[in-house]
C-alpha cells in the first residue's frame, strides 16, 4: 500500500480524533480492514456540490467535507461494508452511494464498542459537525437526526 500524506482530507481526520479518541488508524482501502462487525465513519469531500434523492425529496449538498457513520454487521463485516464505500463503485443501494459515487478522496475509521449512532452524536456536540440533510442515511434510526454530517472548520467553508 501506499502510504498517504497531506491529503484533503486531513482537517477533518484531525477534528473526529478530537470527538473520538480511540481512532485507530485510518483506511484507504479494504486491505486493512478486517471482517469483524462493528461500526465505521466514512470521510469524503465533494469538489463540488451534488443533488442527492431521499425517496421523492432531491437536496443540494454544496461542495466539501463529509461524514457518513454506518454500521457493518452483514456478512465480511467491516471489510465488506467499508471497503465497498472507499472504493466507490458499488451500485445505488444506501442514501450514501449516492455520494461516495461523486467523492473524490474517501477514507474510513473503524470502531468496535461505539454505535454508529454514539459516532454521529459525539460529532455533533461539536459546533464544526452540522446536519446538511435530516433524515439522510438514518432512515431506520430513531434517535440521530442525519447519519451524514457535514464539517465546516470555519464558518466561511
Ligand atoms: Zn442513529
């Protein structure tokens, strides 16, 4: 594998590790991952700003950096679910393919004992995480508004 450096994604890989300590390293790829279940945060910037459908609601998310949280309990695990979002490729299934699609620089962070839904709560205490679209990714979670959040470092993103 490559190894990564100073990419656009950094600022916002910085910022999660200050809301969620226990981190881990960060992935590029399924190489390193593996297949146990957990939960995962999903990173990507958008160059510029897309149309995304929730059933027959169309929203415009602008250009930037996002967080999507999602759990991987399916067969292959972390591996299968998360290695599928960094590539990209996979057909239009979750609100999120929708995005990960148009991203162009992704990376994931893979967690054991937090929920996805603890994931998205812990960001958004922090006044940098807001929801761009309720309802997105969260269709069958009762407690998080969105499980997508948008990262805004300064409010002039
Ligand atoms: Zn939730």
């Amino acid at each position: 594998m490559k190894p990564v450096s100073g990419t656009a994604l950094d600022g916002l890989i910085e910022a999660v590790r200050t809301r969620v300590p226990d981190t881990g390293i960060v992935h590029r790829t399924d190489e390193t991952l593996d297949s146990d279940p957990g939960s995962y945060l999903l990173l990507l910037r958008l160059r510029s700003p897309l149309l995304v459908r929730i059933g027959k609601r169309e929203s415009r998310l602008p250009s930037g950096l996002y967080v999507y949280s999602g759990s991987a309990k399916g067969p292959g695990g972390l591996k299968a679910r998360l290695g599928r979002h960094l590539r990209g490729n996979g057909q239009l299934r979750w609100h999120i393919d929708q995005i990960t699609a148009h991203a162009d620089d992704r990376a994931g962070l893979a967690f054991r004992s937090l929920t996805e839904c603890d994931l998205t709560a812990r960001l958004l205490e922090c006044s940098s995480f807001c929801v761009p679209v309720p309802g997105f990714g969260s269709s069958d979670c009762s407690t998080c508004r969105s499980h997508l959040i948008r990262f805004q470092a300064s409010p002039e993103d």
